[in-house]
C-alpha cells in the first residue's frame, strides 16, 4: 500500500515547514549590496542612461540633454539542490534524523547568491562590465568622466601585518574616490554638501577582519587632539575572499545604483516526492530556482589593495 496517508502527509508538512523557516531565517547580504531586477524571460537587457540634464537658468529656449544609453544582457540560470530520505526512516517517524539536513539545505539555497556575488569580486578585475572595461579598473571613462580608477592601491609598511592607521587611511582613500567619480556629463555622481556618508559597506577577507573592526568600529578613532568622527560602515568577513592584501568599499544606497544586479527570474521552489510510491526506498527532497548575478555600478565598489 503507498504511503499517502494522513500521518505521512503530515510528516511531509513538518519537513517542509523546517526547510522553509530555516530558509526564512537565512540573513544573506546580496539585498544589500544588488540592484533588484524582476525578469519575465530568459535574459534581460539591463541599461545605464547618461547625460542626465543638470539645471540651469530659462533663458531663452529649452535644451535637450540626449541621453547616453550604455546597456549589457544578462542570462538567466537554473539552479538546483536536492537530497535523499530514507523511507524507513520516514516511517519510523524519525523526522529529527533530517531536520538539521533540510535546515542546511534552506541556508544553502538562500546564501547561494552571496557565494555568486562574492565570487564576483575577485573575479573582477579581470571581467569586463557594461562599459567595457574591467569592473575594477584604473581607467574607466565614459563620456566626459574622464580617467577615474575604481582599483586603488596603498602603500603598507608590512602587507602581512596592516596597521590600523594604514587601513583607516587606506579606507578615507576608498570613500574619497566614490566622493569624486563623475557620470558621463563630467558630474559627481553624489553632489552637494555631504556630513556623513551612511550606507557603506566595507568586505574584507579573515586576515583583515581584525584591523577593520579595531579601526572603524569606533567612533572617535586616534588620540588626544587627533580624535575624529569617520564615516562608518557596515563590516563584512567573507572566507571566499582569500587574498589577504585586498578589501573593498562599496556604497550601497538604496536611492542608487548598488554595485551588483540580482536579477530574479523564479523564486525558490521545494517538493518532496515519492510519498505514494514504493518503486525505490529513498523519498526525493528537490528545490529549484532561476536566477543570476552580475556587475553594474563600478563607481560604488573601490577595490583596495595593500602593497
């Protein structure tokens, strides 16, 4: 006799609403740091425009800024995860045997495009963006910019022992370019008075976690007449960085361009199959999800390294 009886489904609801809570609680940082983009088919064509108009007095008649299109496409992909479950096991009602499994499997699926994001970071100095140029590059220009460099580099006394006054300036360093790229009409990105710049967001690899939080984690950072109040960011650790020597800056305000797209094209999806069959002794735990990442806005992502 197959399975499908009301004590079996109500195991099946139990696994299922562990993956899912688990999944809920998953706390991954690619919201932060992406642009979101729904996507309705197998790829879309993301677009940058330029030449936004600045203001200027009414005098005479109107002028007409043609706006600079700059676009790349980004495919979709599908991906998938999924594991066995005993039969016997569900039976036996041993649902704790799997639990941890399908909580694993949740983080898993809901953490895999940081993996992608993160992964985008190294990978960047070597991959060309929408304008051409590597994402981090010495050299971007785009219209009337001129030269601006997103791949910064600072002086250390010790590569393998960074002081916190090294990375602090290094850090000012990183803030001050974002401060002054210009678009593709010779405008700062970010214009008018600035107090403070919120939103940012520093990724830094195991070796560097230690310096980054002694030094930005305080607000008044120095000594005696030299204390000063930073801008402070967000700080991120990420063992997929492993080159001990580089960190970025990324600003990463929700009014802007984020550094990344995340382009959603099917949510994550869950079934558990084999309920009311007895061809084979394992049940069938699957999820599927369409879905891809990519580079956007180099002007809010500073890579740093220490030389």
């Amino acid at each position: 006799m197959a399975t499908s009886n009301a004590n079996t489904l109500t195991k099946s609801r139990d696994l299922t609403i562990t993956f899912d809570e688990a999944f809920r609680l998953a706390t991954p940082i690619y919201p932060m740091i992406s642009h979101m983009v729904e996507s309705d088919g197998a790829d879309e064509k993301i677009g940058w425009l330029g030449s936004m108009p600045g203001v200027r007095e009414w005098l005479g008649d109107r002028q007409f800024n043609t706006l600079r299109a700059a676009d790349f496409t980004l495919v979709n992909k599908l991906w998938e995860s999924s594991v066995m479950i005993n039969r016997q096991d569900f039976n036996d009602d041993r649902k704790n045997v799997y639990n941890p499994v399908l909580q694993e499997l949740a983080k898993t699926a809901a953490l895999h495009p940081d993996q992608l994001m993160l992964d985008l970071l190294p990978a960047g100095e070597n991959t060309l963006c929408w304008d051409g140029q590597n994402y981090f590059d010495t050299d971007h220009v785009w219209g009337d910019s001129g030269s601006q460099s997103n791949d910064l580099t600072y002086d250390a006394s010790n590569t393998a022992a960074i002081t916190e006054s090294e990375f602090k300036a290094a850090f000012r360093q990183a803030v001050n370019a974002i401060l002054t790229f210009k678009r593709d009409n010779g405008e700062y990105f970010y214009q008018g008075a600035l107090e403070k710049l919120s939103d940012l967001t520093l990724l830094v690899p195991v070796a560097l976690r230690g310096v980054a939080h002694d030094t930005l984690e305080s607000t008044l950072i120095g000594g005696g007449d030299s204390n000063v109040i930073i801008d402070r960011p967000k700080i991120i650790t990420s063992n997929r960085l492993t080159n001990n020597t580089k960190f970025y800056t990324l600003f990463t305000g929700a009014r802007y361009f984020r550094p990344f797209v995340f382009q959603a094209r099917q949510p994550l999806v869950r079934e558990l199959r084999g309920l009311d069959s007895i061809k084979t002794k394992e049940l069938e735990f699957m999820t599927e999800a369409r879905y891809n990442v990519g580079y956007l806005a180099w002007w809010n992502c500073v890579l740093t390294t220490f030389t």
